[in-house]
C-alpha cells in the first residue's frame, strides 16, 4: 500500500454530501492488510455514528469520507499515519498498520437540519 490516503467510490451516492462537522450515519467493515476483520458496525448489529472533520476519528475517514454522498459506498486504503500510527489498538491493530475500510453512508446532518 502507498503511503497516501486512496478513496474508491463503488457505488456513488445521490443524497447530500459530507461536510466538514456533519453528524454521519454509516455502516462499515474494517480489515487488516492480510485481509482480516478487525471491527464492523454489521456485527454489532447497528450503525455507526461520527462527527466528520473534526479529528473525533482516525484522519483517514476525516479526509476520506469528505463529498461523499447519502447512498454511496466508499472504500477506503489508509495508510498506518493516517489511521492509529504508532499505537497498538486492541488485539489485532498492531502499530504501524495500513487499514482497509468500506464504508457506507446512510444519513448525513448538518448544523441546518
């Protein structure tokens, strides 16, 4: 993997679009390098909610999810330095490691909604 952030649109949304600050709704999956699964909203049964653009989250979704639109799915190749870098994060996040997530985005709110 590169060493920079690669965003791959497989299906491109028609709602609104992420805004720096956006309260976003999202279902994703995240594996290792070596393709193992490390965290999924699936398996727990329920979406995941963030705040975009505001370092609440790892850089590569602050960066990576931007423009992205209601409806769309989004893969996601994430460098180590834009993910958890140096820290070791649960049993599978090791330092160092380049992530792969695949994210899709159900609800978009703004501070106008």
């Amino acid at each position: 993997m590169g060493k920079e952030l690669e965003v791959i649109d497989l299906v491109l949304g028609e709602g609104k679009a992420v805004v720096k600050g956006a309260l976003i709704t999202t279902q994703y999956t995240g594996w290792l390098a070596d393709g193992t699964v490390f965290d999924s909203s699936y398996h727990k049964g329920k979406p995941f909610q963030c705040v975009i653009g505001s370092g609440r989250v790892i850089k590569g979704w602050d960066l990576g999810l931007m423009g992205m639109k209601v409806g769309g799915k989004r893969k996601l190749l994430v460098p180590a330095q834009l993910a958890y870098g140096e820290r070791q994060i649960g049993a599978h996040i090791k330092p160092h490691s380049d992530l792969v997530f695949e994210i899709e985005l159900l609800e978009v709110l703004t501070r106008d909604d």
